[in-house]
C-alpha cells in the first residue's frame, strides 16, 4: 500500500509486452512507484526521482507481461473430478471457503493476478473477496458472481439462487448486486449438473431481459452459461456481455457450427469465453493406461470433440468475436495454476501467441470494466506484472515459465 514515503522499485526485463497486439519490445525497462506504474522507457533513460532510491531488478533472460486474468473460474470447487452435487452433499460452506483460499493462492504464484468467480456457494466467494481485501487470504483480485441465477433444478441449482419468473429472476439480480456481485453470472443453458439439459435453453427471453437490466442498470457485466446455439441467440437478443462456453451445437447436442450466428455475435460486439482446456483435461483421464474397448471408443469421441470445438473457435475468432480466456478452473479435473493451458488451448486454435496473451489480459479487463486500472502495462496502472523466462510470444508454453509475480507492485514471495 502507498505510504507517506514512496517506494520505487525498476524491473529491466530482456522484453516487455504490453498486453496488446505489439510485438515485444526489448531494452525496456518500467519504474514502480507504490503500488503504480510511474514509468516505461528505454533501461537507460529510467531513473529514480530525484533523491530517491529503490530497488532495481534484472531479468535478463525473461519477458515482463500484465498479469493475467482469468475470466472464468470456480474457487469452490477442488479440480479433482468430483462433481458439484458431491461438493454439494459432501463439504459445507466453511471448507467450500477454505478451499477457495487455497485455490486462489495458487492461481497467484502462478502469475494470474485477477480471478474471476462464475459461481459458488452461498455468500463464500463474497467472503474471500473481502478477506484478501483485508489481507487474511493471500490471493489474487477478485471478482466475482456469487451465485449463479439459474431456474428451478437448473445447473448449479444447489449453489443458492434458484429464480423463475421476471419477477423471480429480478429479484435474484438485485438480491446478488445488494450482497456484492461484480458481475451477473446466469445459467442460460443446463450442464453438467444431473438431471439438466445442456442443449436447451433454460429461461425465456423476457426472463433474461429482465435479468440484463437489472445488471446493466446497476453498472454490472452480465455473462451467460451457454452451450447451444439458440441460448446463445437468446442472450444476445437480450443484451448480455458475454457467453461463457459458446459451444456450437443443436438441440441434440451435435456439433453445429452457425455462421449466421456467429456474424451475429461480432456485430453485437458480444464476447465469447470458449472454455477449450476444460474439454482437453479430461483426456487425462484416459492416457497412461490400457483401455478397454469402450474406454477406447469414448476417448476418440472426445478427441473429435474437441477438435471440432477448436475448429469452431478458430473460425468465431476469425469472424471478428472477441475472445476471452476464461479456463473454469476448479470444475472437473482442472485444478487451479494452470491458466496457461488455456492460453495453448486458444493458440492451438488459431490465435497467435500474442492474441492469446491480449485474450488472457487486456480483453477480459476491458470487458470486466477494470480496463482503466489493469490488463496492460502501461503509465498510471496498477502494478499488476507477470516476468516469465523465455519469450511466450514466440513459444506460448513459455508463460507457465514464472519468474516473478507483483500484485500492486509488491512481489508475491
């Protein structure tokens, strides 16, 4: 925190990327004052102030990058491969939270610095946004959704915010942003939730009207669980930010890829959260061992899957639509401080290192509304930085390669 006597601290890395579509920079160097970028310049133009001193610190191998925001996770939940109804049936608030604590805590030594919560139970990721606040938890920004607004039994119905209705899911809205919600996260679709259909759409257009302005009224972001094509076109007709998932299918599940749909998704200026590594994880599941004939026959399913999920958001991207790297950590068999895998995943789509380093960063800050204090490294931002050896705009992989971690300009231990 800024005291009554500034403290400066100047990072020279070998490159410095901004979080923007340029190319690294090299001879760089940028000046901290506090918890502040002061300054960014040549390494010998860049000096303490005055009189004042500071600490100056060499990387000479390694890449200086915002640190990095994911957009989509799930601090509750452990990534171990046990479902929600057995976090559900099995932990209680207290442990739910604790688990949150020591997620997010990984996710920072892993240079994500901002997380965002998509859902959790009860008023727990509300409570670990105010501990790290009050510097009880040591963990990233946060922000988060609370609970999820899905209907009657939807998915996620046991984390606490069952609504159906205008009036119920209105009520859910402002009942969330009166508790502390930074965003609105609905469930626009089922999902892996037993006895939900993931295909379908869960409310009626007017329902998400109604749950759009109440978000947007209240100055919210307001994003969609949506894994069909015809929720994706309900949520755009009703005005959400952003679709988390935006898996092309039909109602029977098929792969489907919509052109029409996605030219629509461009020109709405709505972002897309494709969610790839949750898929890929699961691959983990089958690899290392002998599989039966059905286990065998499965895993090639979701291997075409999968590639057809990437062919999709190789070609959504293409048509314009602004990506989010969002990795929904803490579901399935994703545990957390692996946010890289996601970068990879959108590389291996057809994004560059670069634009999956911009979807990582500066494109979920903008769209979160933080924009203005994080997401790139530049003059007046928090010091929110992320030094990796290697060069990840050339090798992607070179980003899980930490260095360093500074959160308002002081280095994570």
């Amino acid at each position: 925190m800024p005291t009554d006597t500034p403290t400066f601290t100047i990072l020279k890395p070998a490159r410095l990327m901004d979080g923007t579509d340029s190319p690294p920079k090299t001879g760089m160097a940028v000046l901290l004052q506090d918890d502040r970028i002061q300054a960014i310049g040549p390494a010998d133009k860049i000096a303490f102030p005055g009189a004042a001193t500071g600490e100056v610190l060499e990387f000479p191998d390694a890449t200086l990058l915002p640190g990095l925001i994911d957009c989509h996770t799930h601090t509750n939940m452990p990534g171990t491969g046990r479902r929600g109804e057995d976090v559900h049936r099995e932990d209680t608030d207290d442990i739910r939270l604790m688990r949150s604590a020591h997620n997010v805590a990984i996710a920072l030594q892993s240079g994500v610095t901002t997380v965002c919560d998509c859902g959790g139970w009860n008023k727990t990721t509300f409570s670990l946004k105010e501990a790290i606040k009050e510097g009880l938890v040591n963990g990233p920004r946060v922000l988060a959704a609370g609970r999820p607004i899905t209907t009657t039994g939807g998915h996620c119905w046991f984390m606490g915010s069952e609504a159906d209705g205008v009036d119920g899911v209105r009520q859910a809205a402002r009942q969330l942003i009166k508790e502390g919600a930074d965003f609105l996260k609905v469930m626009g679709t089922g999902g892996s939730t037993l006895g939900t259909d993931p295909f379908r759409p869960a409310f009626s257009l007017e329902e998400l009207q109604a749950i759009g302005d109440e978000g947007h009224r209240r100055n919210r972001v307001v994003v969609a669980h949506c894994r069909t094509n015809d929720a994706m076109r309900m949520v755009i007709d009703a005005g959400f930010d952003a679709i988390m998932h935006g898996w092309f299918t039909d109602d029977t599940g098929k792969k489907t890829y919509d052109e029409k749909l996605a030219d629509y998704i461009a020109k709405k200026e709505v972002r897309v959260n494709p969610t790839l590594q949750i898929t890929r994880s699961r691959f983990q599941l089958f690899e290392g061992r002998d599989l039966t004939p059905e286990e065998e026959a499965q895993y090639t399913r979701m291997q075409a899957n999968h590639a057809e999920t990437l062919d999709h958001c190789g070609r959504l991207f293409k048509a314009g639509v602004k990506l989010m790297a969002g990795s929904d950590c803490g579901w399935g068999v994703y545990p957390f401080g692996h946010f890289d895998r996601e970068l990879l995943a959108l590389v291996n789509a057809g994004l560059t290192p670069t634009q999956a380093i911009v979807a990582g960063t500066s494109n979920n800050a903008e769209l979160l509304g933080v924009g203005d204090i994080i997401g790139t490294v530049e003059e007046g931002k928090l010091a929110d930085l992320l030094v990796v050896e290697g060069n990840p705009a050339e090798n992607i992989t070179d980003i899980a390669n930490v260095t360093a971690v500074f959160r308002t300009g002081e280095r994570i231990r």
